[in-house]
C-alpha cells in the first residue's frame, strides 16, 4: 500500500467515525433515529 492508497483509506475510516458520532448524537437527541452500524469496506 503506497502513501496515497493508505492516506484515502485512513479518511475513509475518519469518515466513517464521524458518521458513526453524528448518528449516535442524534440517537441520543431523538430516540427514534436509528443507525445501522455498519463497518466501512476494506480494500476501497
């Protein structure tokens, strides 16, 4: 995996987190929402 592969995967994965904050924030706002809890693709 050169540099830029493994840069792109890191955002994707940053990404990914951030997702994951602002589904469980607006959980905890408003219980009806509800997040799938998926996990990001390896490989790209």
């Amino acid at each position: 995996m050169n540099y830029l592969e493994h840069l792109k995967a890191n955002w994707r994965v940053a990404l990914h987190g951030l997702n994951d904050f602002a589904e469980h924030f607006l959980h905890g706002l408003l219980p009806c929402v509800k997040g799938d809890h998926t996990q990001p693709k390896k490989g790209g």
